[in-house]
C-alpha cells in the first residue's frame, strides 16, 4: 500500500487538494465537478482502487439497464480497464478499476484518473439517457471500444 499511498497524496498536491491522503480503510474521496463523488483507495497488494457511484436505473429500466451493464463489461467492450457492477444491498451500480502502483508514477495515475473520470461521466449520461427513454431496447446507448479487435 505503501506506493499508492504516496501517489494519491501527490496527486492531491497536484490537483490542489493537498489533504487527500487515505483514512483508516485505506480510503478517501472527492467531488468532480459537483456531479459526483470519486473514491480512491489502496490495498495490501499495493494496488490503486478508483470507485464511483453511477445513477439508479428506474425500476422499469432495470432488465434493460442491467443488461446494458453486462454487455459493456464483456471484454471491456465499454469500460475499457474498468467494470461496471452493482453494490450490495441497493444495487446501485457502480464503475470502478484497480491497478498495480508498483511502477506507476503521477503521471500515469493522472492518466489513469483522467480516463476513469471521462467513463464515469460517459456511464452517467447513459443512465439518464435510458431512464428518460420510451423503449426498453439497450442497443447504442454504450460506448464501444473494439479497437482492440481490428488488426
């Protein structure tokens, strides 16, 4: 943990928030933008958590909405490093990603934090799309990424 725990406390210094340093679970948050609250986090494995609440799905969009999550899960088809889930208890779904800050310097983590933050914005704008949609379908409400797929 020791690694991450000294990249997240650069980060705050680099972002002007030279307070964010972990809590007693290895945790701590911020606001982005006052649209939502970005958790970081590190592990005994050494490894940098980034997590983040998405808006509910209404109740009559949820097949729809849980289906859409699991298809953008598959092979990172529309979280690229990061997956979609659900927490316990009210299911209210989530993104978030996990990686080694072994050799990971401030840049990197800018860079990863960057594309986290752009995800989780892209999710956000998903979920209301299909929450104020008439029909039920999920095709084209999210984002491809099978770049990876083309030779």
């Amino acid at each position: 943990m020791k690694h991450a725990e000294t990249l997240i406390a650069e980060l705050g210094e680099k972002i002007g928030l030279p307070n964010l340093q972990l809590d007693e679970e290895g945790l701590c948050s911020f606001d982005v933008e006052d649209e939502f609250t970005l958790t970081l986090g590190a592990n005994n494995q050494d490894e940098v958590i980034l997590f983040a609440l998405l808006p509910d799905i209404e109740k009559d969009k949820r097949q729809a909405g849980y289906q859409l999550l699991l298809q953008a899960n598959l092979l990172g088809k529309g979280t690229g490093d990061a997956v979609l889930a659900m927490t316990e208890g009210d299911n209210q779904p989530a993104l978030n990603s996990r990686f080694s800050a072994k050799s990971l310097g401030i840049a990197q983590l800018e860079d990863k934090l960057d594309k986290f933050i752009k995800l989780v914005k892209l999710w956000r704008v998903t979920i209301q799309s299909l929450n104020t949609s008439q029909n039920e379908g999920t095709t084209q409400l999210h984002p491809t990424n099978d770049e990876w797929l083309r030779a």
